[in-house]
C-alpha cells in the first residue's frame, strides 16, 4: 500500500512551506526552529516529496521549495532515512520527472542527481537505465524532465561514469545521447549536446570511440537557430580544440570561419562561448600556421567586442561621474588573500618580468567580475599579440588611430583597451609609436568620463617599463604628476585604477622616483582622509610598493613625519578581529624593512600586538580542536600576516629587534607556530625564525635543540614554500652556530642532497638548498664532505646564475672547504665547478684566493698534458675568464 500523509501534518508542511517565502527574518528564524523539530520525524521527507510530486493543486513555486528542502535534508542526512522513506522518494521522483511543470521538472532532476552523488549511483542501479529508457517517451516533457535530470548527473559524477564501478554505463550512454542530436526540440538537442560535453576534458573512453561522429553531428548543428544549441556546440569545439585537436585539423578552415561568425553572434552568451575559441587557439602550437590568413577577419570582431555593452555602462554605473563620498557595500570588497612570505636570492638578469601581471586584463570592470565578451576579447587579443608579435601591427594600427581620436567615448575607451592589451606582446613594434601615444594617454587621464580616465590608467601601466627606460623629464614626470591626481579623482573607480597603475609604475621605476618623494607622499597621505573602504585596502598596497622600491631613501625625518603618523592612527582604529588588518600589516611590514632604524619609535606597540594576535590564534586553535562543538576554527590568516609583519620588523630593525624579543614569550610561540598543521604557518615560522636567527641569535640559540628536528621534518619539497623557508633558517643557523652544529648535521643533511637531485625542483628551492649544504659544509666539513660526490653536480649549476652577495659567498668557502677534505669527491664533475667559479664577478680577496688554490693544485694533480686535454672541453668564454682571472 502507498504512503498517505495525515491530513493535519500535511497542512502543517504546507504553512511551513508558506512562511518560508516571507522576507521577515523573525518569521524566517521561526521557521528554521520549526524545521529542525520536524526532521525528528522519519516521514518528514514524504510529506516533502508528497507535496513537490503530487500536490499539484498547490503553486509551484511552493512546491519547488518542497523539493529544494528536501534537497538539503539529503545532502545533511540522507543516510539515516529510513529505507522505506528512501525508496519512497526515489520511486515518486521517476514516477514524475515528467511533470507537467518545467521548474518542478528541473527540482526533481536536481534532488536526482544529489541522491546520486551521495554515494546512491552504485546503490540505485535501476536509475540511468531508467532515465535513458525514458528519453523514448512520445511526451515531450518526459524526455526533457530525464533529459534534464540526467545532465544535472553528468555535471555532478562524469567521473564515476566512466568507471568500472558502475559496469560503464557510458558505453551505452553517449551513443544514446548522440542520437538526439537531431531531436526536432531544441531543449533536447542543447540537453543532449551538454551531456556529452561534460566527458570531453577526461577523455571518456566511450567518447573517444564515438569522436567522428560526435564531430558530424556539431557540425550537423552549426547553423542551429537556437541560441543554447549553438552555445553548446562552440563549447565543445572549444573543448575539443584542447584535447583531441587532432581530429580537428582536417576541418580547421571551417571551424576558425564558423567561430569567426559566432564571436558576432546576435546573442553575447554564444559570442562569448565562442570568443573563449581564440584564447585556447593561442595555447596551441599550430595557431600560428591556422590563424594567419585569418587575422585580417579575427582582429576587427576581437575589436570590435572589446567596447562596453550597454548593460555593461548601466551596471557600472558608467554615467556617476563623482561617487567618492559614497561608502562602499561591504559585498563589493573582495576577499584578500595574504600571500606568505618566501625567501628568494636576487638572480643575475634581476628585475625581469615575473608573471606578476597575471591579472593582465583590465581589472577596472571588477563589478562585472562576471567574465564576459569585452574581457573574453581582450584575453584573447593579448595572448594572440603574445603568439604573433608584430605581426599582428598591420591589422591593429589603421584600426587604432580611428579608436583612439574618436570623438564617442565608447569607441575611444575600447581603443585604449587594445592598445594596453597587446602592450606585452607588441612592445617592440610598438616602441616607435610611443612618443606619440604615450602624451595621448597621458591626456586621456584626465578625460571628462571616469571610465576613459580609468582605462588610461591602466593601459599607461603596461607601458611603465618603456617610460621609466626614457630620460624621466620626458614622460616619468608628467605621467606620475597626471596618476597622482588620479588617485585623488573623485570617482572610486578611477581611484582604484589609478592607485594600482601607481604600484605598478613603483616597481619599474625604483630608486627614480626618489626625487619626487615628498610629492609622492602628500598625495599617498592625503588620499587617506578621502577614500572610502574598499580603495584604502588598494592604497595600502601602493605605500608598501612604493616602500619596497625606494627602500632606505624613504628613512628621511621629514617622510616620516607625513607617513607615520596615518598608518599608525589606522593601525589604532583597527580592531584584532579585523580583516583589514592583512593589508596594513603587510604596508607596515614593507615600511619598517624600509625605515629600519627610523621604524624604531613606532616598533614596540607594533610588535606587542602582532605577539598578541598570534596568541589568541594559537589559543583559539586549542580551544577548537579540544571542543570543536562549542568554538569556531580560527582564521589563521591573522597569524600569519602578523609572523610575516615580526619578520620584517626584525628584517628592517636587525639587532634593535633583541630588546622586544626579550621581554616576549614569542620563541615559545614559535615553537608552536613551526608545527601547526596548515603549511602556510610552518611557512612563515621558518622565515620568522631566520630572520630572529640572524637579528638576535642570543634568543634563538637555547631552543636549537628543540627547533632543529622539527625544521628536519619539514625538509620536504611536497610543500614546496615550507621547505624552502625551512632550509633557508637551516642555513643561517649554521652560520651563527659554528662548529657546534654538529650534533644537528645527520638530521638534515641526507634530506637536502635529496632534493637537490630531485628532478623538477624549483629554482629557488635548489638555490637555497644549495646555499644551505655549502653553509652546512663550512661549519662542519668533516660531516658533510664524505658525500660532496652525491650533491657536487647540481650543486654548481643551482648557483651559478645567482648574484655576488653574502650567502653566496659563505656557501662557496664551504664548497672549498669541503674539495680540500675530499678532493675525490669532485673529480668527475670538475668543470661543473670551474664553470660555477668563473661565474663570481668580483669574489672577495681571501675566497679568490681559495678558487686560485683548488684550480692551480688540480692542473698540477693532472699534470699539464691531462689538464690541456681537459681545458679544452671548455666553452670558449669560461676558458677566458678563467685564464684571465686565476692564470689556468
């Protein structure tokens, strides 16, 4: 016999289901009070499905809303319904798939699919073959309800699908699917295509059988008048494009003229789809034979979707000229993440580009942080300027020139846009172009539109590296003056632009900028009083750049006067619970490396509190993890902002630092700190205690003992951070240790010559590991010489591109040390020593001296014919430095 509800429980679910439309938040607390006492009742979740299957006297968003709670009661604790009630609902979900009601349809697919992902799939195995048997029915909303539902178990378990845990239900699957691709509904075909598509990046074993045809039949479709079809299809040629181009090739004229086409599709949600085509063309090493001939066609359309939309302007909110006095919704400021602190060594060819514009395209639409056509297209103009270089000039400049004088901003706006997207790129044929652009710009910052101001902002900032390389009268000075006014706009979006194009222009310009500090900083202070929350955290972030880039010429009396007193007022306004704690701390910590001994009268109530904020972490993680039924997790990031703001204290301060140290129980807190469970504070607790060790080793040097097994364990290059901030503090130890280290060596060493013949280690990893074994070696050379043959090799080659400096230096005299203990141990690999030798520019007068011995006494060793024979295998330039400087 069916289930039947009681009468009075069902009205009872009903005014439940009722009250929980209301927006009151008292009547939405009653009825959360209200659902915890029901779901004591088993057959709470029958009354749920009664009502989203049966009731169809009852509206349907009523209804919906049954489906969705009983949803979430599956998701919480599915298995602990009885079995009874669980068949129930699985049998009434297939009985009604077909409802007559598109959006009850969709409820049931979805509370279908979150059974199946509770680990069910396996335990209702009348499921798929039910569902795809029912994709035969004659009634539409039959087969586009279990169309729908199964989609929705595609999405969610594509990968269980393809396993032999289900027996491969695929096999039967996708040749099912691929079926109806002619289906004459267009829901069914976009359902059937988006089911495919979710096997295409795993490479499905039963796709990959069924390739051609899938690929007829997209094709088949291309002209589809249905929007979703055709959003689909570009999908999955865009899919296929990454995984099984191969299949593509043959057809690939047709395919780059179909997407030409697309990318101007009437509807953005297809243009964009297809737009995604040239991002991931770019990737692919045939794009440039493929593209070329198509360039004049692609570059206009790429262009051309590169002007706001008029939603675009709405949302943004593009016609509010001055908004600064506004305050920020807090939904608007997105969350920071605090990148810790990784110890690296300054390289040869420094300053070169690191990634760091990875956030390349035009960051100024973040409200519509939603990707969309203008920012698909942009993307793809600058990985496509990265691929084509110059070659891409003679399509883009004729159109340029229009864009950029063009008297609708619109139009000028997007040309901007275009000429900072392909500033990486087409730099070099750019060059010729600037002077006359770059005053353009320069102009355009002061646009009567914010977002023509904005976007000039951040386009001058991709050329920074060419206007810091002129004499800095000609464009450094004026554009700094124009950015500075920028950051005091009155429009927040042009705020922001302008205050991330002046970090930017920090960085490229470093020491220049000096002259203008005093400017620099009146403004930087007097956007302090102005900015509403969101900007300040930006803001934060260029006085810390601008710290980092002038370093000790910012310690002058009269720029601390104007930059001190602000940020500790901030400092002062903040609560220990504060998230904008994160970027001032990380300000704070760039300052006080800066300052050094002009941070001093500011140090003590900046350090006590970071002191604090990493006990009340620590004390709230104890408190969690005995009753984690009573407190909250704590947010470590706290904790580790703080450990990275104590290491740049320390860092900036150097033996200033001792006193704080003394009157802290911060080693005690340390200790903890080096064995919490999340990397990233392991991470910062290493660095932190390197930084100690070389400020104020008095402290450091009673915990040794202690410290040195845990910085052993966490020699561990799964965490690659960890490990290399653990070696780094390894090394600095030795070199306040001395001899005494070594009761310590055995703990550490076989670790490290691990990971510097591993393969695929990162630099900077192998450099420090490096700098650490010849620290190691110089401090206790009988230890570590024995095995110098097993880590020699890698050893030089890590260092040889590292620049002349102190750790360098110390890690060398142990290498030297060490060959004078056991020159065997360096035979074999004797050039690679040679060639790591010649790489030191101007060693000093007693190492040189070291590098002369160890040559002259292994050219006598060989005797002078062996060591012609050797010299010869020399690369010529390494056979001139080394005659010129040490005479062999």
């Amino acid at each position: 016999m069916d289930w039947q509800p009681d009468e009075q429980g069902l009205q009872q679910v009903l005014q439940l289901l009722k009250d929980s439309q209301s927006p009151n938040t008292a009547t939405q607390r009653i009825v959360q009070d209200k659902l915890k006492q029901l779901n004591q009742f088993p057959d709470f979740n029958n009354y749920l499905i009664f009502v989203l299957t049966r009731l169809k006297s009852e509206d349907e968003p009523t209804r919906s809303l049954s489906g969705l709670i009983l949803k979430n009661n599956v998701k919480a604790h599915y298995q602990s319904f009885p079995p009874p009630v669980a068949e129930f609902i699985k049998q009434e979900c297939l009985n009604n798939i077909g409802d007559a009601s598109s959006l009850i349809r969709a409820t049931i697919g979805i509370l279908i699919t979150t059974i199946a992902s509770k680990g069910e799939l396996q335990m209702w195995p009348e499921l798929l073959p039910q569902l795809c048997n029912l994709l035969n029915s004659e009634d539409y909303n039959t087969c586009e309800g279990a169309f729908g539902a199964l989609q929705k178990i595609c999405e969610d378990s594509s990968e269980l699908l393809d396993s032999d845990a289900l027996n491969r239900p695929l096999n039967v699957m996708i040749p099912k699917f691929l079926q109806f691709f002619k289906h004459c509904s267009p829901k069914i075909r976009s359902h059937a295509i988006a089911c495919v598509n979710q096997f295409i990046m795993d490479r499905a074993q039963a796709l990959m059988d069924n390739i051609d045809t899938f690929i007829e039949h997209l094709f088949a479709l291309a002209v589809d008048e249905d929007p979703e079809v055709r959003k689909n299809v570009c999908r999955a040629l865009v899919m296929l494009l990454e995984v099984r181009i191969d299949r593509l090739i043959p057809h690939m004229h047709s395919i780059i003229q179909y997407m030409l086409q697309r990318t101007q599709d009437s509807d953005e949600n297809v243009a964009l789809e297809a737009c995604e085509f040239w991002l991931t063309l770019a990737e692919q090493p045939i794009c440039k034979e493929a593209l070329t001939s198509h360039l004049v066609q692609l570059i206009p359309i790429l262009v051309n979707g590169m002007k706001y939309s008029e939603i675009d302007i709405i949302l943004l909110k593009g016609d509010v000229e001055e908004d600064e006095a506004i305050p920020d919704s807090e939904q608007d400021i997105k969350p920071r993440f605090h990148k810790s602190r990784t110890v690296t060594l300054q390289h040869e060819e420094e300053r070169a580009q690191d990634g760091e514009d990875g956030d390349d395209e035009d960051d100024d639409d973040d409200t519509l942080s939603d990707w969309n056509l203008r920012k698909c297209s942009a993307a793809a103009l600058d990985v496509l300027a990265n691929v084509f270089r110059e070659e891409l000039l003679p399509h883009l400049l004729p159109l340029l020139k229009g864009l950029l004088f063009h008297p609708e901003w619109v139009i000028k706006e997007s040309g901007i846009l275009v000429l900072g997207a392909i500033a990486e790129g087409c730099m070099q044929g750019m060059v010729p172009y600037l002077p006359e652009l770059i005053p353009h710009l320069i102009q355009c910052l002061s646009d009567k539109k914010a977002l023509v101001r904005s976007i000039a902002c951040w386009t001058l900032s991709r050329y920074a590296h060419w206007v810091v390389s002129q004499p800095p009268d000609t464009y450094l000075k004026p554009l700094m003056t124009e950015l500075l006014k920028r950051i005091l706009d009155s429009n927040k979006r042009v705020q922001e632009a302008a205050c991330s194009a002046f970090a930017t222009l920090e960085e490229e310009a470093c020491t220049e900028l000096v002259p203008y500090l005093s400017f620099i900083l009146d403004t930087l202070v007097f956007a302090f009083g102005k900015y509403q929350h969101k900007n300040l955290l930006i803001l934060y972030d260029a006085i810390g750049t601008l710290a980092d880039s002038v370093g000790h010429h910012l310690n002058q009396p009269e720029y601390i006067q104007k930059l001190m007193p602000p940020l500790i007022q901030k400092w002062n306004e903040l609560k220990d619970e504060d998230k904008d704690l994160f970027p001032l701390l990380e300000c704070l910590s760039s300052v006080a490396t800066a300052l050094q001994s002009g941070f001093l009268p500011y140090c003590e109530p900046v350090y006590q509190r970071c002191v604090t904020l990493v006990q009340k972490t620590l004390a709230q993680a104890m408190m969690y993890s005995q009753h984690p039924e009573q407190y909250e997790a704590p947010d470590k990031d706290f904790m580790i902002v703080a450990l990275d703001l104590l290491s740049g204290l320390a860092e900036g301060l150097g033996c200033h630092v001792e006193q704080l140290v003394a009157r802290s129980n911060i080693m005690t807190l340390l200790f903890q700190c080096m064995q919490d469970t999340m990397p990233e504070v392991r991470q910062s607790s290493f660095a932190l205690l390197g930084d100690l060790t070389k400020a104020c080793f008095v402290h450091v040097k009673p915990c040794i003992a202690e410290f040195m097994p845990i910085l052993g364990t966490n020699l561990n290059p799964e965490f690659i951070s960890v490990c290399n901030n653990a070696t780094w503090a390894i090394g600095e130890i030795c070199m306040q240790m001395g001899e005494e280290m070594q009761p310590y060596v055995q703990m550490v060493l076989n670790n490290l010559v691990e990971i510097i013949n591993r393969p695929n280690t990162p630099k900077t990893l192998l450099e420090n590991t490096a700098i650490t074994i010849g620290r190691l070696g110089y401090v206790c050379p009988q230890e570590v010489a024995p095995m110098l043959q097993q880590f020699i090799r890698p050893w030089c080659t890590s260092l040889r591109n590292i620049r002349d400096n102190e750790e360098k230096d110390s890690a060398f005299r142990g290498i030297c040390v060490m060959i004078r203990a056991n020159p065997a141990g360096v035979m074999q690999d004797f050039i690679f020593f040679c060639d790591a030798v010649a790489s030191w520019v101007s060693p000093k007068d007693d190492l040189r001296d070291m590098f002369y011995k160890i040559l002259h006494g292994f050219k006598e060793q060989a005797g002078e014919e062996s060591w012609q024979q050797f010299s010869e295998q020399f690369p010529p330039l390494l056979k001139e430095r080394l005659a010129a400087f040490y005479g062999v």
